[in-house]
C-alpha cells in the first residue's frame, strides 16, 4: 500500500516491462493495469482485453497476470483503450482468449511473409 491519496495496493506485474505494476484502488472498486493490459490494440484496431504490443515478454505478461484472478475489482483501467467494467477475472480470460486466437493467427502465416 502506497501512503498517497487512495491508498493503492501495488501488485507486480512484470511482463510489458521488467518493473511493470498494477494498482488496486479498493475504495474506488478500480484496478490500473496501465500496461499490463490493454482494452484496443493499437497495431491491428482491435477491441477487448489483450496484452499490450511492444511488450518485453509475452509470456511472463501472460503468467503475470495469474496474480490479479483474485483481485475484486469491477472496473479496470488499462493504458491503452477503454476501461473495461467486467471485473479483473472477466479481463484476464479475455486477454487469455485474445492471445490463444494471436497465436494461431501468426501459426497460418506461412514462413517468408
């Protein structure tokens, strides 16, 4: 917990970038993934809860993300797109969703293009 208005608790999320946080302000039912998350891909347009492009490892992104399953917030704000007012658990499966449907994607580009 920082000593700041708010009090947000701070929760490592490592991934988009080694230091990568998120804070959790309970008192306001609201998570700032910044991110960590993000609600519309900014390279292909699309909307929904994703891992952010340009992030340092995708897969540490990923699995950083178990740690906010039991997080009880209805609203989270990510750094790129809308806020998403499904709850943390509702994003998370939709990031899961988006990247298993990424990577079979980028499996049917043939090699070479």
């Amino acid at each position: 917990t920082l000593d700041v208005p708010g009090a947000p608790r701070v929760i490592l999320v490592p991934g988009h970038t080694p230091g990568s946080a998120a804070l959790l302000f309970a008192g306001h039912d609201a998570l700032f993934v910044g991110d960590a998350m993000a609600t519309h891909s900014v390279t292909t347009g699309d909307d929904g809860p994703r891992i952010s492009p340009f992030t340092a490892d995708p897969v540490q992104a990923l699995a950083s993300l178990d740690r906010l399953m039991d997080v009880r917030a209805t609203l989270v704000l990510p750094g790129h797109g809308q806020a998403w007012s499904g709850g943390v658990a509702a994003a998370v499966a939709a990031v899961r969703r988006a990247a298993t449907v990424g990577a079979v994607r980028q499996a049917e580009v043939p090699a070479g293009r």
